[in-house]
C-alpha cells in the first residue's frame, strides 16, 4: 500500500493513478478521458481525498470501485466528471425531422399503436421534453388523441433528479417558441418554470448506463431513438458497438438519430440513411442488412 503525502507535488504514484482512473471511467462508461480534461479528474481526485481525509491514493481508488461500498463515491466522481450540457430543441434540424416524421405517420395512419420514443444520454431532460411537446403538437394538430411514450436514460444520477423534477430556469427557456411556452409549462416560481403534467406523465426518466444497461424499459422495441452529444465521448468502435446494439431496440421502420457526424460516413448494417444532410438520421430497414458491417 502506497501513502501519498497530500501537499506533496504530484508523484509518480499519482499520475499512475490519475491513469488507472482513466481506464476504469472509459471501461466503465465509454467515455474517454481527454487530455485536457485530466487536470480536472486530478483536481477532483485531490479534493475528495482532502475531504475524505484518505491519504492511501490507491486504497481510495479500490474503495471506489467496489460496488457496493464505493457506489455512492463513483457516481458522483461520474457526476462531477461528465459533460452534461444540453438544452430544449438543441439541433433545430433533428427536431424538425422528427416534427415532420410524425405529421406523416399521423396523416398517413400509421399510427395503430403508441409511438414509443428513447431520448440516450438525455442528460437533465431536456431533450426528452422537446421530443414530448413536438410530438404532443404534432398530434394535436392533426386532431388525433396523443398517444406516445418518452424513456430518458442517463448514467448521471443528477441529471435524472433534476428531469424527473422537470423545472427549468427562465435561462434555459430561451430556445422554446413564446406557444411551447405557454402550453407545456406552467410557471412555478420567480423565473422558474415546470414542463406540465400533461406531458410530464409521458415521460418516465431511469438512470443507466448504456454499457450495461438491464432495465425493462429500454429493452421494449422503439419507433425512434434520438442520441445526440454522447457518443462523440467515445471511441470510435465504442460508438459502432452501441449502435450496433441500438438498432436490435428500434423496430423495423424505426429511426434512429444522431448527431453530425457523430459516425462519420459508416452507415451501420441494417439501417438506411434518410433526411437531409443538415440531419443524421437512419431508418431500420425492412429488408435486412444494408449498411457497411465493418
Ligand atoms: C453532452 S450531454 C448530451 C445531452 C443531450 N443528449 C443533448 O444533446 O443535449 C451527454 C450525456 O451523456 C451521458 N452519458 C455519458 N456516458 C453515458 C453512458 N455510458 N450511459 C448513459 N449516459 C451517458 C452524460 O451523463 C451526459 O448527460
């Protein structure tokens, strides 16, 4: 067992660690430690240390991994690490496909049962609330009962706190159109605004981890999977392995959607790309393999 002096500069025995840390993040979660993100994952080790007052780096590096006694301490080593930016409507683009996916479902008659929708990496929600109100128009428009289902999935507890609470600060409302605004949500504070029952209950948010992922309610078939901003955290096979996976969960004539160029040009096999350049988006094809297998 190795003491570390906590004033000390920092030793071998450190960055050996900060290094251990790295791959225990990128196998645990996919995502990839960059180099400028390293002082922070130092910084952060240093504090709760501190905090701790655990001077056995390696000992807390064990402690941290077990999972039942170091639960707690890695999710929130996670949570501080992990970038969670978002915001309503984020891609314009990506949401107007889909506005557009639904009004041609609706209108074509399509739409025999409920449409069933995976928001990954959803962070604090509000790319799933987005989803939830486009398609709560799009249906409302077309003077049909809403009928859909949203699943949020994130690995950061926070974040699905924070969007099953489903309050948002008047700063976050600025992408949402003054109507969205006035329908789907009512006004719970000074400058703080809560996304409406009505759509809230389509909603159901559930922490997990894509890499491991067991719950039932992601293992059901869905008609669309929106992942956006997550995936660009990993490696490049990393990325066609969960998608290769995402495809087994979408049904056949499903889509699945991106964000740009979060693929490059590799066209998974089974899927079909569809929409415009500005949109990256496949359909699961009916026939079989399409796409590029390697
Ligand atoms: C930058 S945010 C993107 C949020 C939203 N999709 C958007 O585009 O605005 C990336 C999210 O992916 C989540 N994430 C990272 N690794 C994950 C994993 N292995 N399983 C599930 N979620 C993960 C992070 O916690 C974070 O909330």
């Amino acid at each position: 067992m190795v003491t570390v002096p906590r004033n000390a500069a920092i030793s071998e025995t450190e960055k050996n660690s900060v290094g251990l840390w790295k791959e225990a993040i990128e196998q645990r979660t996919g995502v990839k430690i960059t180099p400028d993100r390293e002082k922070a994952l130092s910084m952060l080790l240093d504090r709760r240390m501190k905090e701790l007052q655990c001077g056995d780096i390696n000992q807390y590096f064990e402690d941290s991994l077990d999972d039942a006694k170091g639960a707690q301490e890695w999710s929130g080593i996670i949570d501080s690490l992990l970038i969670k930016e978002t915001s309503f409507f984020r891609h314009q683009p990506s949401m107007d496909f889909v506005t557009d996916w639904v009004a041609e479902k609706v209108s074509e008659g399509e739409l025999t049962e409920p449409l069933w929708v995976w928001s990954l990496g959803c962070s604090t929600g509000e790319e799933a609330y987005s989803l939830a109100m486009l398609i709560e128009q799009a249906m409302d428009a077309a003077g049909v009962v809403p009928r859909y289902g949203i699943i949020g999935t994130d690995i950061s507890r926070d974040c699905i706190t924070q969007a099953r609470r489903g309050v948002y600060r008047q700063s976050k409302m600025t992408h949402i159109n003054g109507s969205f605004q006035e329908a789907y949500f009512d006004q719970v504070g000074k400058g703080l605004w809560r996304v409406k029952d009505s759509v809230r209950r389509r909603v159901c948010f559930v922490n997990s981890n894509v890499l491991t992922d067991q719950s039932p309610m992601v293992r059901r078939k869905m008609h669309l999977i929106y992942c956006q901003n997550m995936l660009i955290y990993f490696r490049r096979w990393k990325r066609r392995e969960i998608v290769n996976q995402l495809i087994e969960h979408l049904e056949t004539d499903g889509r699945l959607i991106l964000g740009m160029g979060e693929l490059g040009n590799w066209i998974p096999p089974g899927l079909a790309r569809v929409a415009p350049r500005t949109v990256q988006a496949y359909v699961k094809s009916r026939y079989g393999l399409q796409g590029d297998a390697g």
